[in-house]
C-alpha cells in the first residue's frame, strides 16, 4: 500500500496497536503525528522511529475535550493538513463488578475510550472533508459481545465506539470514510499483564491459556491490526464506509 504525500495522525500511537501502525504508515510514505500522553513518551517514540520529518509529535490528554482539539489542531498544523485519522487511544478501564464501579472510574474510562474518538473526529472533519480522507477507530470485540466477566465498562465504551463509527459513516458520506477495527487479543502490554497473571508469571503459558479454545491458538501482534488499519484507510478500501472489520483469530465467528 502506498501512503506517499498522505498525512496521517494517530492517537495513542507511542506504543502497542498505535505504534504499530504509525510505523506501518512510515514504511507506507505517510507523514505521520504521533499522539501519546506525555511529552516525555511522544519525544522518546520519535527518537526511537528516527523518522526525520516524516513523524511528529502531538502529546496531549485525550481525556479532556480542549487536549482533543489542540492535539488535531496541531496535527494538522505540522502535517500542514489531514487525509486519515486513527482513533487508536484507549484505556482497560477497572477490571470489577457494576457494584464496585465508581462514577469516577466511569468518567475516566469513557472520556478516553468513547468521547476522546468523538471529539477528535468533531475537530477533523473539515480537514478531512477538504482531502476526502477517512477515520479508522479501533474498538474492540468486547464493543460486539460481553463476557459476563467485570469488564462491562469497557465493553460499554468499545460498543459506543462501534456504532458511532456506522452512524458517522452515514452522516459523513460520501465526503469522509469511517470504518472501525475490532481486534481480539494483541500482546501489549495491557494484554501481557493479564498472560503473567494467568500464567502466574509465565507469559507463554499465559497466553496458552487464555487462546486455548481459540480458532487461531494465538494472541496477534500489533503489527496484524496494523495492517487492518492501514486497509482500511487506504485506496483499496475506497468502498468501504462503515465496515466494522474483526480482526481476532476467528473468536466472533465460534459459537461457544
């Protein structure tokens, strides 16, 4: 695929799915902004990618409404314009019953996972509009099924970011794609924490565990959903508008 002059943004992209496919982008010909947390953590990406020009940094908390427009805004400022967004910046939220559910942990898990992806979308559109360009959000498999398991904030967050990517696709069309990628289990390092556990320590045996009863028998690495993102946001999905695309080893096509 062939990025050569697009500029691209993407959120969350310091590590795990974002840094994946910022470098994705990279290798493609993309300019790229990277967003990450902190100054710190975006100024430590771009010397590892040492990508010269072709990468910028754009830190901002995406919690709060104001870092959504200033980190679009000034994306679009180094990039001196927009062709796609990736909506990849998210949060695990608290891994516990409803009972033990706080309004404070809802509002922090919601604010990044759900409204952050909308506000960020809000602020690009005219960029986007202009270049005809095109959003990818990432979500998740438990935005299209629960597991019963404590993770119903998460879920809920990941479900908003799924269907707000149909609706937007329709209300955007036929000036701006949206599409959104729902991946299964990729080893990050908010996946590896759980493998330790489950493997009380061993990684390996972890994630035997977890993919076990799992069509593919394996976690994904990053740079698989990266691949996915760059698909989407390319010329050969041209047709492609609200398309929620799993990308999870087979997991939502086995029954049990």
């Amino acid at each position: 695929m062939n990025f050569s002059g697009k500029k691209v943004l993407v959120t969350g992209g310091t590590r795990g799915i974002g840094r994946a496919a910022v470098e994705a982008f990279l290798r493609a010909g993309a300019r790229v902004a990277v967003n990450g947390g902190s100054e710190k953590s975006v100024a430590k990406t771009l010397a590892e990618l040492a990508a010269g020009g072709s990468a910028v940094g754009v830190a901002g908390d995406l919690g709060l409404v104001a870092d959504c427009r200033r980190v679009v805004e000034g994306a679009i400022d180094k990039l001196g314009g927009l062709d796609v967004l990736v909506n990849n910046a998210g949060v695990g939220g608290p891994s516990a019953p409803i009972d033990d559910i706080t309004e404070d942990e809802w509002n922090a898990t919601l604010n990044i996972n759900l409204r952050a992806v909308f506000f960020c979308m809000k602020y690009a559109v005219p960029r986007l509009r202009a270049a005809k360009g095109n959003v990818v959000n990432v979500a998740s498999i438990l935005g299209l099924a629960g597991r019963g398991s404590g993770l119903s904030l998460y879920c809920a967050s990941k479900a908003g970011v799924v269907n707000l990517t149909r609706d937007l696709a329709c209300e955007l069309a036929p000036d701006i794609r949206v599409n959104c990628v729902c991946p299964g289990a990729v080893d990050t390092e908010m996946l590896q924490e759980t493998g330790r556990d489950l493997g009380k320590g061993d990684l390996a045996a972890g994630y035997a565990l977890l993919t076990k009863n799992r069509p593919m028998k394996r976690v994904a690495h990053p740079s698989e959903i990266a691949n996915a993102i760059l698909y989407l946001a390319s010329d050969y999905a041209s047709f492609v508008t609200g398309s929620i695309h799993a990308v999870d080893g087979g997991v939502m096509a086995k029954v049990g």
